[in-house]
C-alpha cells in the first residue's frame, strides 16, 4: 500500500472564454502558474511566471 500523493491548491486567477490562469500551491511548498490559451498550456515557475507578469505589464503600459 502507498501513501496518498498530497494534491496541490488550485487557484483561478483569471478567466475568459478562451483562457485562464492558475496558479498551483504543490505540496513541496513551490507555487507553479499555468497559463492556458485554448489548446497551449504553458507552465511557470514562480521567477518565469515574476519575469512574463513584468513582461506583461510593459505590454500594457506602452499601449
């Protein structure tokens, strides 16, 4: 017998029709972001997802 897998805390951050972001609690303490645009999924540590979060902005503010 195994133990059980402790499951990571989910959490929406945003939400359209087509995408949405999450970001995941893991057990190990680390906190991953997943960034979902229809069928892509594209998976963040917490210093890449600190990097395109200051990329984004940078797209706002110029617009």
């Amino acid at each position: 017998m195994t133990p059980e897998t402790p499951e990571p805390k989910i959490t929406t951050l945003a939400e359209t029709q087509n995408y949405s972001v999450w970001a995941a609690e893991e057990p190990d303490g680390e906190t991953t972001y997943q960034l979902e645009l229809n069928n892509v999924t594209i998976h963040f540590f917490e210093e890449e997802w600190q990097e395109f979060f200051e990329l984004v902005r940078g797209l706002v503010s110029n617009k």
